[in-house]
C-alpha cells in the first residue's frame, strides 16, 4: 500500500503496454468532497479532492492520495456526481478500468464500468421508469440448409 500525490493511469499503471485483447487494468473508489478545472498543454482536466483508492489489477498493488486525475467517461460521470450533491456534501464513486486495442494514437480506449447503482431517486433512472421497457427483438434464427 503506497500514499501517493494523485490518483492517475501513469501513477497507478505505469507505462502500459497495449494488450491483444481487451483488459481489466485498474479499479478506483472514493469520495469527492470538490473538484478543480484545470489544463495543460495536453488539455483540460478536472482534479478531483478527497479520499481515493486505486488498484492496479494486474500487479495487486494498492494506492491511497487525497488527488485523483480519471480516464475516459469516468471524468464526465464523476464530475456530474459531485454537482449534483448539495454544497458540503460528498459522492460517492467506483469504477473499473480496462483497456481495449484500437487504432487510436495511443493504441487503446478506455473501457470505463461504474460499480455503483443509479440511486432510486436518480432522475435518469426514474425517466426510464416512467416510459417503460424497451421492446427489443430476440435474434433471428439463421436459416439452415436441409440436407439432399
């Protein structure tokens, strides 16, 4: 277990190399008590504040910070989080991470899962309620060629 500055990919991961098939690399929980916009030559960020754990899951290794710095989607779901509590209040995140070839510059996207369930009063979750199910199609059977 390591106390580190900030919770990030290349803090907790290294320097990855890109796997052949898709890949669970990492798991990040904690509360966000606030946030900060910020950007570099690279882009913007947000940095989010408050307690953090992150595991490396193809080492085992285990990190703690009071920083975190998230990939992919799981910026834009937490930053949502910590908006939508009220002022003083905390969220709650937990995300696993994997990687997945493409062709992308670096060689892989993120592939970002939340661990946590939508609450019963997410308005989202209550939306969806509110208009049902979606009627999906089972699968086609092929058909198949009888035999001569």
């Amino acid at each position: 277990m390591d106390i580190i500055n900030k919770i990030s990919t290349s803090k907790v991961l290294g320097k990855l190399a890109v796997p052949e098939e898709p890949t669970a690399v990492m798991r990040i929980v904690g509360h966000i008590s606030a946030y900060k916009n910020g950007s570099t030559s690279l882009g913007e960020y947000v940095k989010f504040v408050g307690e953090f754990k992150a595991t490396n899951l193809l080492t085992g290794q285990i990190f703690f910070s009071p920083n975190a710095f998230l990939p992919g989607v799981a910026e834009d779901v937490a930053y949502a989080a910590i908006k939508s509590v009220p002022e003083g209040s905390r969220a709650a995140i937990a995300f696993d991470f994997a990687i997945i070839p493409s062709d992308t510059p670096t060689g892989y996207e993120w592939s970002v899962r939340p661990l946590i369930e939508q609450a019963e009063n997410d308005p989202l979750k209550l939306l969806e309620q509110s208009i049902g199910a979606p009627q999906i199609a089972a699968p086609k059977e092929k058909a198949t060629k009888k035999p001569k």
